[in-house]
C-alpha cells in the first residue's frame, strides 16, 4: 500500500510550525528581558544623577560658613587707614584649650596679612574729635571689629577672632614700619590686646625680636612677653626672659 504523502506533509507543516513558535517566544522573552535591563539601567542612572545631585547640594550646604578671597579696605578722610585680605574665612566653634565649645562661634582667617596705618599727628586730633563725636574708635582692634562684621557670613555676635598664619604691617606716621607675624594669632575676649603665639617674628629696621608668645597692647602700644626672647640689633644677638618693647623695639618701663 503506498505511502500517505499528505500525512507526511501535514506533519512536516507541524512540525515547521511548533519550531516557529518556539523561536517566537524565545524572540519574546529576549525582548521583554532586554527592555527590563534598558528599564533598569535608566531608573538606576537617574536614580545616581538624583543622589549626586543631593549629595552636592550638601557639600554646598556645609561650605556655606566658608568664603575665599576676603579683601576688605576702611578709609578715614580720604586715607587708607586699614586694609585686611585672607585666603578664607569661616565661622567654627570657639575652640579652648584642646576642644570645641558648640554653643560659642569665632570668625577664623586663614593667610592672613593686615596693613595699619597711623594717623599722623593732625589726622589723630580729628580722629579725637570724631571719636567724641560718634563714639567711634580708629585704633588697630576697632578695625578688626569692623572687618569682620563686614563679611557676609557674620550673621551674629561672635565669641572670638583667630587667624592662621597672620601677618600685621604696622604703618607708623613717618612712613617707617613695623612687621609682626606669627603662625597664630588671638583677639581675645577683653578686646584689648593681639595675642601672638607660636614662634613669633617682630621686624623693625635692624632690628628683630623673636619669641614664643607675645601679647599686643593696642591702647599702651607695645609688646610684652614673659617668654624667652632673642633680639638681634644690627648683627649683635641679644637673649633674655620677659621684655617689654614698644613698636620700634625700644625697652620700654
């Protein structure tokens, strides 16, 4: 009996059939399976934009007490008088001793050079006058006090004034001057006098005094120190403990 030849081809066609549709679904599950990683990959990458973006806006947030290229000028009838620049400036808690007090904040300069200009003789008697007048001072630490409230990141009342690497041009009235400068500097809270610590450098002329610590009396105009100190006048070394010198280095009483 011969063969059933259009029973072989249906079940070829069967046969045909069922492969195709295999190959569809595998076509299909490929598909899904690749949009899914498309999906993920895009929800991930936005998702990484997203935190970076917060993540910067928090740095922003925390360098908020912190500006750079401070440089800031007071003039006095038509004189510069005082002039401060820094690298940084940033508010931080007040630090005493070894630690941090929370609630207290100081204004902290970092590279700090400051040039000071006495008034001549004249310009004092005005400034007398003005001081009388208005209630204002013109010495070294008034300057200081306005400097620092006139930085945009003074929004209150602060504890304390500290500079890093701090230098002080003192300009006198016969244009001769005087060069302080120290690795730390302190206004401290009597808001009398410049607190130098840390090996301090005092040029005048010929002359150099150098020391551990020094104190700035603004008021009296001199430099006190119960340290050991090393006063070098045109060559010849001269050492002892405690001095008291004015702005020329001059012994004073």
């Amino acid at each position: 009996m011969p063969p059933d030849n259009s029973l072989s081809h249906n079940n070829t066609t069967t046969d045909y059939s069922s492969i195709l549709n295999f190959f569809k679904s595998i076509s299909v599950f490929f598909i899904i399976c690749l949009s899914s990683f498309i999906l993920l990959n895009a929800y991930y990458a936005l998702t990484y934009k997203k935190e970076r973006e917060i993540i910067s806006q928090k740095n922003k947030t925390n360098n908020a007490n912190i500006i750079k290229g401070i440089h800031i000028t007071h003039h006095f009838k038509e004189q510069k008088v005082f002039a401060i620049q820094a690298k940084t400036a940033s508010i931080k808690n007040k630090k005493i001793g070894f630690f941090r007090i929370g609630g207290l904040k100081q204004l902290e300069l970092e590279n700090m050079i400051v040039d000071y200009h006495e008034p001549q003789k004249e310009a004092a008697e005005i400034v007398g006058k003005e001081r009388s007048s208005k209630n204002e001072s013109h010495d070294l630490l008034s300057y200081f006090s306005r400097a620092g409230h006139s930085m945009p990141l003074l929004k209150k009342e602060l504890a304390g004034f500290v500079a890093y690497h701090a230098t002080i041009r003192y300009h006198h009235p016969d244009n001769l001057l005087t060069i302080i400068n120290a690795p730390y500097m302190e206004i401290r809270d009597d808001r009398k006098s410049l607190h130098f610590q840390k090996n301090v450098a005092v040029h005048f002329q010929n002359k150099f005094l150098l020391c551990k610590n020094i104190i700035f009396e603004v008021n009296r105009s001199r430099l006190v120190s119960k340290n050991k100190y090393t006063l070098i006048k045109n060559g010849v070394i001269q050492k002892g403990k405690g001095c008291c010198m004015n702005l020329r280095l001059e012994a004073m009483p």
